[in-house]
C-alpha cells in the first residue's frame, strides 16, 4: 500500500496480494482516522461476502474466488470498544458482467485498489444491539 494525504483526504493504492479491510485498518491506526468515509475501485480475486439473516441475527458468508472487478465499494470508519471499526460493503463484476454484492468480510487484490479515504474529525462509537443482532452507531 502506498498513500498520499491531501487535508483530510487520502488517496491510496493497494497493491496485489494485501487484503482490504486488514490494510485499510491498519492505515486507520497509524495515521489515528477514527472517523470516516471510503469510496474504492478495483480488481480482486479472491472475496468473502456477507449477508445479514435478520431473522437469525447472523450472517451468511460466501467466498467467491475468480478475477472480478470491483464496481463499487463503499463503507465507513467508526470505534468499537476503543478500536477501529471498518464497515463496508460491495458490488462486483465478473467476466460475463454477472453482479455480486453484500457485506465485505475479506477482499484480496489482484491487480490494484484505488481508494479515497475522507477522514472527519471526530469519533462514532459502535455498540451492538441484541434486538437487532448487529453493532449499531452509538450516538
């Protein structure tokens, strides 16, 4: 990973081989973003898919594994229990342009990343809710 911080903003390329959410965490904890915003596009091969079973109150992982296309990948930086907190989800295109998309557990790159990360000055907690099933923003 290599990034270059313009005010608030960061502008990141993640390289083939590093996992998403792993180096964006890390990232967060070395420049201290505890609070913020992510937009990214890509290439990557292998990913963990989540969605949530409200009903059950507990996710459904699928891994996918193939060259794919990242349409779009969105999410946010918040705090759980001091920590940071990575929340993203997204969508995916592979060589038929079929879509997958959910909840991002893992994504491993293929080629690259190219990420903007808008850090906010400030702090949201998360805390989970046992009626939802789910760490929610604590206000």
């Amino acid at each position: 990973m290599e990034f270059k911080k313009f005010g608030n903003k960061y502008i990141i390329r993640l390289d083939k081989g590093e996992e998403i959410i792993a180096t964006v965490k890390y990232l967060c904890e070395k420049e201290g973003v505890t609070l913020g915003w992510i937009n990214c596009f890509g290439a990557v091969n292998k990913v963990e898919l989540g969605l949530f079973k409200t009903e059950e109150k507990e996710y459904s992982v699928r891994t996918l594994e193939g060259d794919f296309e990242i349409t779009s990948l969105m999410g946010n930086v918040s705090t759980k229990e001091g920590e940071v907190y990575l929340h993203m989800h997204i969508n995916l295109s592979d060589i038929e342009n079929k879509a997958y998309g959910g909840h991002l557990n893992a994504a491993y790159v293929s080629a690259t990343v190219e990420m903007v990360l808008e850090a906010i000055d400030g702090r949201i907690n998360r805390k989970f809710s046992k009626e939802i099933g789910l760490n929610l923003f604590d206000f």
